[in-house]
C-alpha cells in the first residue's frame, strides 16, 4: 500500500466511535500540586465567615473551601458583587477544582459564580444554627480607636504621621474585610474617612493635640508633603495617640459584645505584623501586597527601587 492509498484508508474511515477510547493526553506542563481559585466577595460575607470560624474553632479558610466544593449546598442565585468587596484567594487540588468546574458546566454557570453562591448559602445556614446576626461593618472611627487602643511593637499607642496611619488602617481593613473606604490615590492607598474621623475623635476629645519635631523625615514623608491630605508636614510629625478618655471610650466598646473583643484582638494582631519601624518599609509592603492600590501612585517607581535596593543590602 502507498503512503497515498493509506492516507486515503485513514482519511476514510469513520473515528467517532474511537474518539471516546482515546487515553487522555499528557500535560505538556506538569501542573503544579495545587490550584487557586479567586473569588471576589462582600466584605461583610467575610466577616461572617471569619465569626463562624471562631464558633467553629476552625480556620475560615477551611470553612470556605469546604462551602465552594459542597454539592449538597442548595446555592441559590446571589446578587453581584458591589464596590464594596474583598479578594479572597482559596487554595485547592487540581481535582477539587476540576470537579467545581465539571459542576458548573453542568448548571450553565461560571464556577466563580457557583463558588460564591455555595459560600452565601453556607454562611447563611450557619449563621441561623449558631444565632449569629448578620455582620455590620466597623467604622473607621472604631478600627481608629481599636488601632490606638493597643501598643505596637516598639511599645507605644501612638501612631505618628498621617501617612503611617492611613496604611495601618487599609491594611486592617483589607485584612478584616471591615469596608471599602480606600482608594488608589497619589501616594497609594488613601481614604478621607481617616481624616474625618480623626477630626470627629479630636473634637470628641478622644485624640489629644500632638506634634513632635522629625529629625529626618523619610522618603515618602518627604514626597507626600506637597499636599497635607496626603501626608506630613516636613517640620512637624503629627502623633496620633487617645486621650484617658478616649482609652476609656475604646474599652466600654470592646467590652460591649463578643464581636467587639474578637475585632479588638485582630486589630492589635495586625498593628503587632505591620506597624514596621520604617515608614518607608511600611510603604514598601502596602505596595508589594495590594499592587492595585499603588497603580495611581506618583511614587510607585521610586518605592519599587528602594525596596529592590533593600533587599540586595539584606
């Protein structure tokens, strides 16, 4: 037979019935031993979650992938997901993952989608069996006063300069899934709720009158300085730190409900990790994990390069 009448013989025949009797093809790239699924979630869904977590004396992590994957969840359809959402990246096997999507497929649904209504309807069973009220999001007034409540790790309550509490307070709300005030600004994550809620706890009384002298003021206190909104002035640091009677305002507070301790001790865990002693190190990490909000940042460059230089020096 000619390489032309066998080509004519395979061209010829019919193949379907074989296709399905075909073993699976290797991976040109062997996949790595875990996937990621990223899911876009309300802030307050979180939060629930993070709460039934702690009645559960189990990871919310653990929770989550567990409500993703459960096919006996009854998922009703969820709403979209507004402005006011927090990423959560959840890891799983390549075969839990492929089994979401195979689910999915089968429903005419994006997984994500799947993934996030499984997660809505979990936490809502959850919170009815363990009588948890619906999350209401902190306010920045109450994550301020929690921050200042508590000492970081060079043993001060003080934060000092506008710029380091501005990231301190992004970060814990990121981290805590408490809101959406922030938003990429020139110098980074940046929200006007701090500045008005630092001016609703001086006139309360709760913050104190405080400015102490900068020996030398760093990188991006230097920068910032072109606008007060934005940060510091050279000559003068502005020091944040609670009045007695705003420590005593900030304990009635955490005292007030279990929700209010367990929120008080996340804060403080957070202050503890990312209350660097270097502003600009500070800086550095913000942009290094939330790149999305330094997109806009005027500084975005020079802060990479610092943060390139440290590290070769380290």
């Amino acid at each position: 037979m000619t390489t032309t009448d066998r080509d004519r013989d395979l061209l010829g025949r019919d193949w379907g019935s074989a296709w399905d009797d075909l073993p699976d093809a290797p991976e040109l790239v062997p996949r790595p031993k875990t996937a990621q699924i990223t899911l876009r979630l309300p802030a307050a869904l979180v939060t629930d979650a993070k709460r039934i977590g702690v009645a559960r004396h189990t990871p919310y992590h653990v929770l989550v992938r567990g409500w993703m994957l459960d096919e006996g969840v009854d998922a009703a359809p969820t709403a979209e997901v507004g402005p006011n959402a927090v990423q959560l990246n959840v890891k799983l096997t390549h075969e839990q993952l492929d089994e979401l999507k195979a689910a999915a497929h089968g429903l005419r649904s994006p997984y994500h989608r799947l993934a996030r209504d499984r997660i809505h309807a979990a936490v809502a069973r959850e919170r009815s069996a363990l009588g948890i009220a619906h999350a209401r999001r902190p306010t920045v007034q109450a994550l301020m006063v929690f921050l200042l409540h508590q000492k970081g790790p060079n043993g001060s309550e003080a934060v000092r300069g506008i710029t380091r509490l501005q990231k301190l307070l992004f970060v814990v709300e990121r981290e805590l899934g408490a809101g959406n005030a922030f938003y990429a600004h020139n110098y980074g994550p940046f929200s006007t709720e701090v500045l008005d809620a630092a001016e609703a706890l001086r006139i309360a009384g709760f913050i104190g009158e405080s400015r102490s002298k900068a020996a030398k003021p760093s990188f991006v206190e230097m920068v910032s300085q072109v606008e007060r909104r934005a940060g510091p002035r050279a000559d003068a640091m502005e020091v944040f730190t609670l009045t007695p009677e705003g420590h005593d305002a900030a304990e009635r507070l955490r005292r007030s409900a279990a929700v209010y301790e367990e929120l008080f001790a996340a804060v403080g865990r957070i202050r503890r990790r990312w209350d660097l002693q270097s502003l600009d190190e500070l800086v550095e990490k913000v942009y290094e994990e939330y790149p999305e909000y330094a997109e806009r940042s005027v500084i975005r460059h020079e802060v990479a390069e610092r943060a390139r230089r440290r590290k070769r020096g380290q």
